[in-house]
C-alpha cells in the first residue's frame, strides 16, 4: 500500500512542478492558450498548487495511518469529481480531444486505486 500512496504523491508532484514551471507549455496540450499572467496564475494555481497539496497529503497520509483512510478517500473524490467534470463536458460539448480522455482515463483510475487502498485499510 505504501508503495501505490508514494507513486501517486510522485505523480501529482511531477504534475504540480510542471504546471508551476512552465504554466503555458504545461496548458498547451489541453488546447488552453495562456497569454498573460493571469492565465499563468490560474494554471500554477489550478494544476500546480492543487497537485502539490495532493502530494503533500499523499506523503502525510504514508506516516499518519490513523488519517490514512479519511485522506485517501478525500483525495480519491477530488480526482472522481476532476473525471465527472470532464465527462459532462464531453457530453456537452459532444466529444472531447485525446489528451482529455486519457486525462479523464488517468484521472479516474487513480482516483478507483486510491479508493480501493481506503477501503482496503478499513478491511483490515
């Protein structure tokens, strides 16, 4: 369990120092042109802030197994309501690009992993 937890912490971390490096380039993929600071703040703000306090809770969750359960289901709804948003969008919008349905894909997956290591730990 403690080796999935750190490789989630790991990946929202890659994703938080990518979006807060290089915000533009880091919104490019998603069809998002960001032209001005504004535009910069709200992708290091919505992709890099948020991912880093998702890792940052991945790490504390590792050392406070007395919070784990409640840490891990939080985080998994987070990422489920994250897949909910863009499948009504690709309802609404009759489709989306790749880069958002493997976004979704991943998205929900980690989201299942993480609720499924919650509910293992309340199993035992």
């Amino acid at each position: 369990m403690g080796f999935a937890i750190a490789l989630v912490g790991a990946l929202f971390a890659v994703r938080g120092l990518l979006a807060l490096s290089w915000p533009a380039r880091f919104a490019r993929p998603f069809g998002l042109q960001v032209f001005d600071r504004d535009g910069r703040n709200e992708v290091r703000a919505v992709y890099g802030g948020f991912s880093i306090a998702m890792a940052a809770m991945c790490g504390y969750a590792l050392f406070h197994p007395e919070l784990r359960v409640g840490i891990l289901l939080t985080l998994a709804a987070a990422l489920f309501g994250i897949a909910i948003g863009r499948m009504v969008s690709a309802l609404v919008d009759r489709g989306a690009g790749p880069v958002s349905w493997a976004a979704m894909i991943g998205e929900s997956a980690v989201a299942a992993l993480l609720f499924e290591l919650a509910m293992s730990e309340v199993g035992s």
